[in-house]
C-alpha cells in the first residue's frame, strides 16, 4: 500500500499475522484494506474502505457520507478521519480490483 498524506509519503513495511505487510477484505459489499509503516521511530497506519462496485480508473474523493473513508493514525494516541466538511481532502483511484484474490492497485492522496 502506498499513500501520500500531507506530502508525506506512506508504504506500508510492517508484516501482520499472516506475514504480509498489508490485509484487505471483502464483506458486505465493502473492501477494506490495511496497511501500518513503521519507520523513523513512528508507526502509521491506513484504514480505506471503499464499496466493491467502485469505478475502476476514476479518481473519486474520500467521502465517509459516501462510504469511501480513509482513517489513519500517525502515533499511538493521534488519529484523524479525511472529511471534506472538516477542510481534509484526499483522492482514492482503483486502477484494479480483483474480488477473488482481493488484489487492487490504486493511489491514495491526502492534503490538508
């Protein structure tokens, strides 16, 4: 997973339980997809969610009224949502998107 949040670029580094360094799922018409980074003594992690009928190769805004969100955390105690009413923006594209292996491609923007 690659993400760029505030210019800061974030690729997702640390292996989870079973031992890949990002898990998605497919449930109730929904993908979620999670990725933590761990580097310069500072973990990270993204949650996007996303419906599965999303439009391949458009760029759609995280909207959470929409049900396309993107959470992440850059400590143990700061966490932030991208919501266009609260003056965060951030740009999702799926350029693929495989519902049998839930494999996707696609990059992710956050600005403030």
């Amino acid at each position: 997973m690659f993400a760029q949040i505030c210019d800061k670029n974030c690729i997702a580094n640390t292996t989870n339980s079973v031992n890949t360094t990002v898990a998605a799922v497919l449930a109730q018409s929904f993908v979620t997809v999670v990725g933590t980074q761990d580097s310069d003594n500072a973990k990270t992690s993204l949650r996007i969610i996303f419906p599965e009928n999303i439009s391949l190769n458009q760029e759609t805004d995280f909207n959470p009224a929409h049900k396309i969100v993107l959470a992440y955390t850059v400590n143990d105690t700061e966490g932030y949502v991208v919501d266009p009413d609260k003056g965060v923006l951030g740009k999702l594209t799926v350029i693929s998107l495989d519902k049998d292996k839930i494999l996707l491609n696609g990059p992710f923007l956050v600005r403030q």
